[in-house]
C-alpha cells in the first residue's frame, strides 16, 4: 500500500498544496482529478520524491521517500506530464540508458527492454531518433521507461495526452492490465477515461481534497435527482396528467413538441426513488391509456457533472460536507449515514 499523509506544499507563501491524506491500494487505479492549478502534478512530483514536501509523509510499501528515498523509489515508475525523454538518443538506446539508471542487471536489461517496447508497440521505432517522433510515440517511449524493471507502484501523469484515439483505446486498456501486479496513480482531464480506468478517484481542487470514493459511491451519493425522458404519440394533457400523478415523479421540468402529436417530456424524479420502478409504472400507465411511447430511458448522472458540483463547491467544508447540507435542505427527509 501507499500512503500519503498531511502532504502540504508552499512556493513562497502560496499554498499548492494543503495538508491532503488518501492511500493507494494494492492491485488499484486511483484516478487523480482536478482542473489546471489544483495540484495534482505537484502531489505526484512530492509522491514520486521529485519535488521535497513542505510538510507530511509519503511512505511507498514501507518506505519513507524522505527518510528511504533509494528504497522508496526502487519500487517507483513515474511517467511525468512532459516525458522524460532525450531528444537525441535513438529510443532503444534511451532506454538502455534508463536501464541502467534503475540497475537493472546486465544480464535481464536486454530482455526488459524488449519486454516494454513490445508492451507499448515501439519496437517498430527502436532505431530511430526520439526528436523525430511524433508526440504521441514520444509519450510511449516516456512510459515504457516507466515500467522498466516492473516497479510496484506507477505514477502517471496525463499518460494518454498526444495520442490518436486507437493509441488511446490501447494504452487504457495497458492501465487496465497493470492493476494485475501494481498499484497505479494515474491523472487525466478526459473524465470519461478516468471512468474506464480507474477503481476509485481522488478530487483535488486549489490545493484541497473535494472527494475520495469509487465513481458509482459519487454518483449514488452526490448525482443528484435523476431525469426520465419519455418522448410519446398520443394527447399531450393525458400523458402529462399520467407522468405527474406517477409515485416517484418530481415534476415534469420541460414538454417539447415534435410535430405530428409527438411530444418529449423531461421529467424530474424525487431524490432516493427507484427509477426502474417509475420508468415501468409510466409506461404501464400510457399504453392503458393508448399512448404510443416511441422513447423512454433514463439520464444517470456522470462523473462530469459530479467533478463540477465538487471544484464549484467553496468553503472550509469538503465538497461532499457542502452538497450533502445542500441536499438535506431541499430534501428533509434525507437520513444521515456515516
């Protein structure tokens, strides 16, 4: 496991970073989000022992990075924003070079450089010049570095930035397998791929930690009410007069006329309902009523609009403090849980 705990970073009397806790399991991806100027590479570069911490603790499997800093980072692969990478090496000899940096012994470096270049499809560029690549192989050849000697615990920093989507759909699918044998930290502003990846999030904002949970313990919790859209043909008063009156609908928050009587309702439900159980209760209602329902589905909230509600939120609270009081005020009823 890793652990960081109380991590604190001042430039001058600006503070980067404040005084944030959260663990990295073994065998998990924790996604590490934020928007530009939250914090995120600084924590990765203080986790990575790259940047010295103003105050707290990192301990890698045991380590201290500060006290055990050869130890800790033994067991360390870091791919930063901007690969690590010399413009002027071939990308074999590069990575040779990187070998050798790790001590990787003589005898097992050849065939763990084939092992990574293989593993992110780069052998086709060994002999070539990293300045003449493009970014996108660049980006390859900074992460194959980082998985040279098969480090315990990877640190990736936008790891898909500059790739094609076929590049990007490959090197998900990487992350995914590393779990297997490492536990990974891995940052990216596509919240879509973060929710591919990753079996918990960390959400940082200017500095201080909004939410720490799995994607799906978010979007229960901090979603919000879910929207039912139905789109029907048939008399529009009737089919309202059935939506409103069914258990579980908030109201209906826009009706939107299609042309030859078809109508598309966006209907609120009440916080905590069961959508299925609502979602089949309109449906049975209007076709008793020999309403035509052409569409019916219901809109779950995503990863997107949690992030927003969380970076958006202000006060000494965390972000999910504020929006649980939020919640609690515009549904009384909601039960407290621990």
């Amino acid at each position: 496991m890793v652990t960081i705990e109380k991590l604190t970073k001042y430039y001058g009397n600006n503070r980067a970073v404040n005084n944030i806790s959260f663990t990295i399991n073994d065998n998990e991806i924790l996604g590490f989000l934020g928007p530009n100027g939250a914090g995120k590479s600084t924590t990765m570069n203080m986790i990575a022992g790259f940047l010295p911490m103003t105050d707290g603790k990192v301990t890698i499997f045991g380590s201290d990075i500060t006290k055990e800093p050869v130890k800790a980072k033994k067991n360390i692969g870091y791919l930063p924003e901007i690969p690590p990478v010399y413009p002027d090496m071939r990308v074999k000899e590069y990575l040779s070079f990187c070998a050798g940096l790790k001590r990787i012994p003589s005898a097992k470096k050849s065939d763990e450089i084939k092992r990574v270049m293989e593993l992110l499809k780069i052998t086709d560029v060994k002999d070539k010049l990293i300045k003449n690549l493009s970014k996108g192989y660049k980006q390859r050849v900074g992460f194959a570095q980082a998985l040279l000697g098969n480090p315990k615990f990877l640190i990736l920093d936008e790891p898909t930035v500059g790739l094609d989507p076929k590049q990007v759909t490959e090197v998900r699918e990487i992350i995914r397998n590393l779990k297997k044998e490492h536990s990974v930290i891995f940052s990216s502003h596509i919240l879509s791929e973060v929710s591919a990846v990753c079996d918990r999030v960390v959400i940082i904002n200017k500095g201080d930690i909004k939410a720490v949970d799995t994607i799906e313990n978010l979007e229960n919790s901090l979603g919000g009410s879910l929207i039912l859209h139905v789109k029907i043909k048939g008399n529009r008063t009737t089919a309202a007069n059935i939506i409103e009156l069914t258990k579980g609908v908030e109201e209906i928050s826009k009706i939107d006329a299609e042309g030859n009587d078809f109508f598309d309702f966006t209907v609120q439900l009440k916080t905590g309902c069961n959508a299925d159980d609502v979602r089949t209760a309109v449906m049975t209602e209007l076709l008793k009523n020999n309403i035509m329902i052409s569409e019916i589905f219901t809109e779950k909230p995503d990863l997107e609009s949690i992030f927003m509600k969380l970076i958006n939120s202000t006060g000494s609270k965390s972000g999910i403090e504020e929006l649980y009081e939020e919640i609690k005020a515009e549904n009384p009823d909601t039960k407290e849980e621990k």
